[in-house]
C-alpha cells in the first residue's frame, strides 16, 4: 500500500506530518467527546439500561413504552467534529501566509510550473482533515445507531428516525 | 526574445501608478541593468514580468504570453529572498530539481561550493550575505532563459559582489539572459551590455554600454543626464539652510 506523504501537503519546511498528528488528536478528541455525550445520553434515558447482566445483555425496556428519538440521544455529540473541521479554515490560511514569513517564498511557490503545487500544499491537509471529519461522523452516526437499534427493544423504537435526525439538523 | 509592449501598473489601494506605459525588449544574451530611484517601479517592472501582478499591456516570450507553461524559462532572486528559511541548502536543490527539469546540478554543486555554504544547515541561520548568495545561486542553476534580479547583492559586502559579478560573467552562457535591478551604478557598469532607466513608472533612458563607452560616458553620467540631476542642489539646500539660521534672532 502507498502511504501518504504528509511533508508533501503541507508547505516545505513547515512539517506535515506533524500537523496530520496534531489532527488526529483532534480527531480522537472528537470521537471521545461523541462517545462521552452519546454514552451519558442513552444512559440518562428513562428506565436506564441493565447493560450487562450476568451472561446477556439485557435490551432496555421503556416504563412509558417509546424510547427517546436516535436524534436527541445523538445530541451534540459530533460537536467538536464541526469544531475541527472549523479549525482547518484557519490552518488553511496559516499555510498559505507562512509562505510570507521570514522570505517571500510565496514567489517561488507562484512560479512554479506546476501550478497546483502552492494550492496541494495549502490546501491538502485541511481538505483532508474536513474530509476525516465527515468520514468520522458519519461512522459514529452509523455506530451510535447500530448501539441504539440494538439498545432498544423494536416495540419501544419509534418509525422515521433518520427523517427526525435529518429534519433536527436542518431545523 | 522577452517584449515587453505598454506595460501600466495600478495600484488602485495605494492609487498610485507604479508603470505607466513601459516598453523594453531584450533578446537572448543580454544583460540589462534596471536602474532608477527608490520607488520609480523597478521591483513591480519584474513581479509584471514573472506575473505576479495583475498588469495592463502585453508581455510575451518568443511570441507566447508568460503562463505556467513557460514560467520555468525565468528564475527570480529578490532581496526578499524567494526561499524557504526552514528548509537547508540540500532540500532546496531536491525541490528545484523535482519542479525544472532544465535544473543545473554542476553549476549549483561549483557555486555552493565556491562561496563554501553549507548545504545541511537550515537557511534561517545563515548570515545575510550566505541568504543572498544561496537567493541568487538557486536562480542561476533553475536553468531558466531569463535570470530577474531584484537588488540580489543588498546586504553584501563589496569583495563578495565583486567575486559574484566574476563568477556570473564566467557562468552565463551566450543564450542567458539577465535583467538586473540595483541602486550599484558603477559596480554594474563592466556588467550590463545595457542600461533600462526608469522615472515614476516611465521607461525613459534605454542605452547599451557600447554606446555610452563610444560617446566617452560613464553609466553614472549617463543616469545623471537622464534624470537631469542638479550636481549644486546640495549646495543650495545647505546654503538656504544656513541663511535660515542666521536670520534666527
């Protein structure tokens, strides 16, 4: 397998792979803040979980009958996913200025005949980390879902979740 | 050939024009000295030229407008320095070579070594004089047609600039071309083949030394003229100076 070159989506000199693992960081940051809010969520619900009991995982069991929406035990998990993602405009903008930092190498970069060479390098790591931020948060939505399904006993779910968490984001 | 057709340069935030109409050619093997006082438009004459500037007017290499496909054939050595300060010699010389095919290794291993830089060392610690050395010896060895200098020598003490005006007269070959912009006149004038004189933006002397050499002129004398330099006007100022201060009760 090909690995990625890190050095070589960020600005020369400016060390991409560290960048890539101060992203990751806050990537995992991330994924713990989701599963911190979505843990304390689902516990929180009414008639809260007998998780483990003895050998079988006990399903939970409702007193009202309905369990609360997959949206609301969502929450504001993925929060801080947005927060990153947020983060790599600035770190965009960081790139491309330290091009003018203690030289004016912005002029080499601008005159280089591949001219996609100064955009990869500005751009390739935050793109990048938008686009792990997406990745991520659609696979936490689809984990904390598959957790949730198998939570909730069928009887208490009730219909249109994903049309609720499409309608809660838009509204 | 590099023509230069019209050239104007706005800036409309500062609304000033920094070139107002320039025209200059200059053909395989020249080499042009750009002179003209702080401000008369030298710098942005070749940021236009290596378009990184919007400007009006034309500018074309052998008949082709300057795009990123034949960008490689001009290199740029600025007082500004043009490289990266984190990075050594060493890396420098590994992304020239990724970038321009036409990147001379011979020539850039005799510089390096001939002024004794260190080619491990991060850029950020070399003295001044190392950066501007390491600034023009990048652009000699990209292996580019047309050789931009902007003040490359600020900063150099004299004996360095005297072996670097050697070295480049023993280096260039007969197709290279360089455009040279500085305030050091006489240090040029056994140089340049030809002098471009600019004034607030406006070419208005454009001589080769042949010439000047032929009319008994030096290029000092020959700025001079063109700006119709006053040689009593420090006089005068000190002597309006001095009446100033003897009126004083």
């Amino acid at each position: 397998m090909r690995r990625i070159d890190w050095d070589a989506l960020a600005p020369l000199g400016l060390g991409g792979r560290l960048t890539a693992n101060r992203i990751c960081i806050g990537l995992g940051a991330s994924s713990a803040f989701a599963w911190i809010v979505f843990w304390t969520n689902l516990e929180a619900c009414e008639g809260a979980l007998d998780w483990f009991s003895g050998d079988r995982i006990l399903r939970f069991q409702s007193p009202t009958g309905i369990m609360e929406p997959f949206y609301q035990i969502l929450d504001h998990s993925l929060l801080c996913f947005g927060f990153v993602a947020l983060c790599m405009l600035p770190l965009a903008a960081w790139h491309y200025c330290y091009h003018y930092q203690d030289s004016r190498s912005i002029y080499l970069m601008r005159r280089l005949p591949n001219r996609r060479e100064l955009w990869r390098r500005c751009l390739g790591l935050p793109l990048l980390g938008v686009a792990a931020c997406g990745v991520l948060s659609a696979a936490h939505v689809l984990v904390f879902y598959a957790i949730y399904h198998y939570a909730a006993s069928p009887q208490c779910l009730q219909p249109g979740q994903w049309r609720m968490l499409w309608e809660s984001l838009f509204h | 050939m590099l023509e230069i057709k019209d050239l104007k340069k706005t800036y409309y935030t500062k609304f000033t024009t920094a070139l107002d109409g320039v025209s200059l050619t200059v053909a395989p093997g020249e080499i042009v000295g750009l002179f003209g006082e702080n401000g008369a438009g030298k710098t942005t004459f070749l940021k236009c030229v290596l378009n990184l500037l919007r400007y009006e007017g034309s500018i074309t290499l052998d008949g082709e407008p300057v795009t990123h496909a034949n960008i490689e054939r001009f290199s740029f050595a600025t007082c500004e320095h043009s490289f990266f300060p984190n990075l050594t010699a060493q890396s420098h010389r590994d992304f020239f070579r990724m970038h321009f095919p036409r990147w001379r290794e011979k020539r850039f291993q005799a510089l390096m070594e001939f002024f004794e830089l260190p080619a491990n060392k991060a850029l950020r610690g070399f003295s001044t004089g190392q950066k501007n050395q390491f600034e023009v010896i990048l652009a000699l060895s990209q292996g580019a047609d047309y050789i931009l200098m902007d003040e490359p020598f600020a900063g150099n003490d004299v004996f360095n600039r005297e072996d670097f005006y050697k070295v480049l007269l023993g280096i260039l070959e007969p197709n290279e071309s360089i455009i040279l912009s500085t305030h050091l006149l006489e240090e040029v004038e056994h140089f340049v083949s030809r002098a471009a004189l600019l004034r607030q933006g406006k070419l208005v002397g454009d001589v080769s030394t042949l010439d000047l050499e032929e009319q008994g002129k030096g290029l000092l004398d020959f700025v001079k003229e063109t700006y119709r330099y006053e040689p009593d006007r420090v006089s005068k100022a000190l002597d309006r100076l001095t009446e100033d201060e003897e009126e004083r009760p």
